[in-house]
C-alpha cells in the first residue's frame, strides 16, 4: 500500500500530483503506477486537484469507479483512454475534456456532462461499447469530430439547445441508435454523422437545421419516413446512400442544393413529397424520381393543417397537383 493515498479500505483517496511526484511517480505515466497497484478499485481525486493530466490513468486495467473533486477545470488528451472504470463522475465546475478523454474505455455505462462543460475534443468518447446513455452539458455548441464512434451501447440521444453543429463521424457507426432528438438550434448535420446507425428509426429534426452532409445517414437502414423541415438549403450527395427502408420523405420548401445521388440505393422508396416552390428545380433528379415525385403543399403546411406525416400518403390525393 502507498502511504498518503488511501482513507480507507475501499477507496483511494489521491490529495495532489505533488505526492505522486514526491514518491518519484511520472504524473505523464501514472498509467504504469496504477496498472501495477493491485489495491486500485476506487479512487476520489481531491478538490486541490484542478487538472487531469495527459493518460493519467489510461490503461489502468483494476479501475472500477473515479470521482472528481469539486474544483477540477480540464481532463486533458487521453487521460482515461482504455481504463477499466464503470463509473466516472464529473464535478460541476469541470470547462474541458480534451480529444481521445475516455476513448475506448470500454465499461464505461453513463456519463454526465455537467452544464458548466463548454469544449469537448474530438473522440472523446470513441468506441465506448457499453455506454448506454449520455447527459449533454447545456453549454455545449458543437459536436465534435468522431465523439461518439462506435458507441454500440447507445439507443437514444437528445442534445441541448446550445448545439448548433455535428461534426464529421460524430455517430458514426452506433449501431444500435434508434432515436434522434435534436435541439432547437441545430444548424449543420456534418459529414457521415449518422453513417451506419444501422438501427436508427427517428430522427426528430428541429426548425433551424440548413445542411446535411454528405454520408450522414447513409446505410440507416430502419428510417421509413422523413420530415425534413423547409429550413434546410444544402443536401449533400449520398447523404441518404443505402437507406433502403426509406419510404416517404420531402424535399423542403427551400432547398438550393440538391442532386439525384443523395437517394442512392434506397430502393423502397415510394413516395417523395415535392411543394411546388420546387417543382422547376433540380431537373436530373425529378426525371430520375419522376415516377415517385408528389407535387403538393409542403409538409410544413400539411402538418399545420393538422395532418399526421405517416398519413399523408391519403391526404395528397386531394390536394391540388
């Protein structure tokens, strides 16, 4: 046992680095500490302690449970990558978590991002298997690059208000997402967000969103109905590659950029809603379409009337084409 760094039997207690580096420990290396103390199981980090240094304890491979003291700022770049920890609860004065935090930490189930949290770098939380859900902090703005890669635990995610962006790979591949609910100031759905959501069924967009990148849920292979709202001007190609349960879906009211690619291989599709603000646009894709192609009110106007998305395959026969 280490002096200094237990008060009790059950949990380790660490005061400051400086004891660790008193006792000739390599703070940069304090992996190699940890992976060797057969007593390491759960530790509290006192509130002296304000930065998490670089892989502080990555591959800590007897880590069950951490807990940050109250005055913690920053966790700085792959501080916990691969450790073994289940439960790793923030303070609510935390501001950073650098790129590749909690990367692969691969028991981690939960994890509360306090609302005082405004920078999360990317992949922070890539290939995290086992976790099962995810509190935003309310102050975060973006998404960042590959966050969220590969979380197969995940099923459901709802973001803040604050998110205006999601960046490249942000979900990339959490295959068993099956619910989307954004926040009210969502702008930009980046490149390959969603790619490989295999699971995922709704997407509940907001009224602000104006591009969806390319790849962003290609191979969505669940997604049967899509109401894209008229905010949006730019769908990137591919975005919607390879969604062959895609059945109805709008084209809103101003979109500018548009291609025949962005329905590649969806090959259920059966209806496509067109408002005819659109109906001189994008000549390529409404010959390639033409068959599927309903020329109507926009869906926004539609569900003001009171009508129901999925029932609007009734309604737009009495509309005027």
């Amino acid at each position: 046992m280490v002096p200094g760094l237990y008060d009790d039997k059950d949990t380790q207690l660490i005061k400051s680095w400086n004891e660790l580096l008193k006792m000739g420990l390599d703070i940069k290396n304090a992996s190699s500490f940890f992976n060797k103390n057969a007593f390491l199981g759960n530790l509290v980090l006192s509130d002296n302690i304000k930065i998490i240094p670089e892989r502080a304890f990555a591959n800590c491979r007897t880590l069950n449970k951490i807990v940050l003291g109250k005055n913690a700022k920053i966790i700085e770049e792959s501080a916990f990558t691969r450790c073994t920890a289940r439960k790793i609860i923030l303070n609510k004065n935390l501001e950073k978590i650098d790129s590749f935090a909690f990367g692969s930490c691969k028991n981690l189930e939960i994890m509360v991002l306090p609302n005082s949290l405004t920078s999360l770098g990317i992949q922070a939380f890539t290939k995290c298997e086992s976790l099962k859900d995810i509190i935003f902090s309310n102050s975060l703005e973006t998404i960042p690059q590959g966050a969220f890669y590969h979380c197969l635990g995940l099923t459901k995610i709802t973001l803040p208000d604050s998110v205006v962006n999601i960046e490249n790979n942000a979900f990339l591949d959490c295959k068993n997402l099956k619910s989307v609910n954004f926040g009210k100031n969502l702008a930009i759905i980046d490149e390959s967000v969603f790619n490989g959501c295999n699971t995922l069924e709704n997407v509940n967009f907001n009224d602000k969103v104006e591009r969806i990148g390319m790849w962003s849920f290609k191979d969505c292979f669940m997604l049967k109905t899509l109401n894209l709202p008229d905010t949006v001007n730019f769908i990137d190609d591919y975005a919607f590659e390879s969604c062959v349960g895609l059945e109805y879906i709008n084209i809103p009211k101003y979109l500018y950029f548009f291609d025949e690619n962005v329905f590649t291989d969806c090959s259920n599709l059966k209806e496509i809603y067109v408002p005819k603000e659109q109906k001189d646009k994008f000549p390529r894709f409404q010959d390639k379409f033409k068959e599927k192609i309903i020329y109507a009110k926009s869906i926004e106007t539609l569900l003001n009337e009171g009508n129901s998305f999925k029932k609007i395959n009734d309604v737009y026969k009495d509309l005027d084409r």
